[in-house]
C-alpha cells in the first residue's frame, strides 16, 4: 500500500514538473517544487544503485555473467539504435553524451532493475 502511495506522488510530481517545464512558468513555488522533485530523484536514483550493487555482491558468478552479457548488448544495440534514429530524423543534433546517458541507464535499469527487491 505504501509503495503504491509513493509511486502516485512519484508519477504526480513528474506530470506536475513537466507542466512547470513545459509552460515556462517563472514562479518562487515552481522553482522550488522542481528542485525538490529532481533532488528527491536523484536521491532515489543513488538508493536503488546503492541497493543494487549491494545485492549483485550475492550472486552467483552464472547469473552475473547472464546480467552483465544481457547489460552489455543491450548498451550496444540500444546506442546504435537511438545514433541510427537520431542521424535520420535530426543529422545535425546528434549529441554522442546524450545518446550513450540514455543507454547507459536504460540498460541498466533493464538489467539490474530486479535486484533492489532482494
């Protein structure tokens, strides 16, 4: 029940910021509610990396092999992807830190995501 209460205000104040963001609206309140959104992710982003490397310590050397392969191609192809996708749609924005920041947390979290439950 509480897990599903923070993902509600979670999911609420990612919409909330986005509206914020997306009006450019200049306010005392908007600012502050924005830098407390992004400290609160980014605090929460640090626990689940926290967590999880904590739990990758207890895995068999199969399983981390499994995960780490799975991570890796993952990384790689995702990259090519979004570089092929970017050099069709937007040849002259293509941004390589972008890309490989995308790819990096995606893989990871899809690889990884798992292990914060343990």
């Amino acid at each position: 029940m509480l897990k599903a209460i923070i993902y509600i205000l979670f999911s609420l104040g990612a919409i909330i910021t986005i509206f914020i963001l997306h009006e450019s609206i200049d306010d005392k309140f908007a600012f502050k509610f924005v830098i407390g959104y992004l400290s609160i992710v980014s605090l929460s982003a640090l626990y689940f990396l926290f967590i999880a490397i904590l739990n990758i310590r207890k895995l068999k050397w199969v399983e981390m092999r499994k995960r780490l392969l799975k991570f890796i191609g993952m990384f790689a192809s995702s990259s090519v992807l979004i570089i092929v996708l970017d050099y069709f749609f937007r040849p002259s924005k293509i941004d390589f830190i972008r890309v490989l920041s995308i790819s990096l947390g995606s893989s990871f979290g899809m690889s990884f995501y798992d292990l914060k439950k343990r």
